[in-house]
C-alpha cells in the first residue's frame, strides 16, 4: 500500500475489534507495532501500510506484537517473515523482532523454521531490553526543555551540536529550520516538556520532538497544501523534509522529519 508524507500514525489503524496499535518512543528510536483480531489480508495490508510509514521515519528497531493477533494456525507466517526480510534490506536496515506467546503455533513456526529466522521473545519487556542493550548512543543526541522559547534555541544548538559531531555541516541550515518548527509548534500548542532528540544514519539527519499532549494540532492533521496561516511552519517543513510524520507515544507525541 503506497503512503506519502506526511506520515501521521494515529494510536489506532483499521476497524473496531480489527487493526493496528502503534505507539512509539520520544526519539523514535523504537517502534512497537501491535495489530489486533483475526488475520485477514485486509489486517496485513493495516500492518503493511503501518510499516511502511515507520520505516520512513528514524526508527531503527520495531517491535511487531503479536499477542492480540488471533491465527491459531500460523496462516500468518509467511506475510511476518516477508515484513522482517524487507525491513532488513530497508535503506537503512531496521532491526524487526517479534513477541508472541511461546505456546502458539505462529511461535513454534518462527522459532523452528529452517534457515534466517528473525529474533522472537516472549514478552514485550524482553523484547524492550533485548533492544536497550544493542542500541548505540553515539548516533543520538537528546535534551529535555522546557515550554519556553529559549528551548527553540536551545534545539538549533542541539542541531548545531549533532551536525559538527556527524561532520554535516550541508545539512545545517536545513535542519535548523525544521527543528525550529517542530520545537515552536511544540512549545505554543502543547505547553507541556519537551524531548528534542537528533539522530542520523547514512547521510540523513532525523529530528523528532516529543511533547505530552496525545492530540495532534489541526495544523498537524490538515493537508500540506490547505495549511491555515498559523501553519505555514509545516508547509516548511513539508518542502524541506524527505519525509516527516507524527505518531502516540506512551504519554503524548512525537513529530519527526528527516533531512538529507
């Protein structure tokens, strides 16, 4: 299912009693992906659609949680196994996992198929630490602000920070402009902390700001193009960004872009 920027994941995709949960964390580090119900080919294309737009962000881990999903045969395995070998040859790869009961056949199926197989845990705390423990900090730079307009200052110097560490410095003016949006449209609409975090990979720069309102901004939810004048910031970073988004985290928001 193609999907274009920008990317907004509400909490839940799909029908009632069918779909897709997607939360991720501040940084956009990891993503979990839960998809609830009855297998059909219409949740896969839910899952698939969900998927595709987290890989366009700064994730670099994805948790596929697959308690809720009802296929007590396995049917399933097949479609799960071709989401982990396109995540890996993503550019760049992403590291999928999934977690499941060990009881179920989809289990049994992951854990003893010959060849390849992805990493499968039992838990999502298992899952979560399993990823803390491989994950590298030193292709992140993270700081904690307050709802002030010092912090969009205090982002452009993060920014200022990552692009002389990860030697970028084409990337800066770009990066300053998208993370003065993203940190101003987090300090006037939510109010709340926020957590500015950058990141890159290859020759990309990623940016997300996690604010802890749940509630996407209008502006936010409106089409590029139809933005009203209070949203011309996102217009911005719409024509600057490879790609941008939003998506729930556990206690609000986070909006992300990308700049190469």
């Amino acid at each position: 299912m193609a999907v274009q920027p920008p990317y907004l994941l509400t909490a839940v995709i799909g029908r009632p009693g069918v779909g897709v949960a997607v939360v991720g964390d501040a940084g956009m580090a990891v993503v979990e992906v839960a998809p609830h119900g009855q297998w059909s080919a219409q949740l896969g294309e839910e899952v698939s659609a969900a998927l595709s737009m987290c890989l366009a962000g700064p994730s670099a881990s994805i948790i596929i949680d697959l308690h809720e999903l009802v296929d007590p045969h396995g049917f399933s395995l097949s479609f799960w196994l071709a989401l982990w070998r396109q995540a890996r040859l993503d550019n760049p790869p992403a590291h999928l996992m999934f977690c499941l009961p060990p009881t179920s056949a989809l289990s049994q199926r992951l854990r003893h198929r010959q060849g390849p197989q992805p990493r499968v845990f039992a838990t999502l705390p298992e899952a979560r630490t399993a990823i803390a423990d491989r994950m590298s900090r030193a292709d992140r730079l993270q700081a904690q602000l307050a709802p002030q307009a010092a912090s969009v200052r205090a982002a452009r110097a993060l920014v200022t920070q990552a692009c002389e560490a990860w030697q970028r410095p084409e990337l800066l003016d770009n990066t300053w402009l998208v993370v003065s949006e993203l940190a101003t449209n987090a300090v006037e609409h939510a109010r709340t902390d926020l957590i500015v975090t950058v990141s890159h990979s290859g020759n990309r720069l990623h940016v997300a700001v996690h604010d802890c309102v749940r509630k996407f901004p209008q502006e936010l939810s409106s089409a590029p193009a139809a933005l009203p004048e209070r949203g011309r910031g996102l217009r911005l970073v719409h024509t600057v960004a490879a790609a941008w988004g939003a998506m729930p985290t556990p206690d609000g928001k986070v909006v992300w872009a990308t700049v190469r």
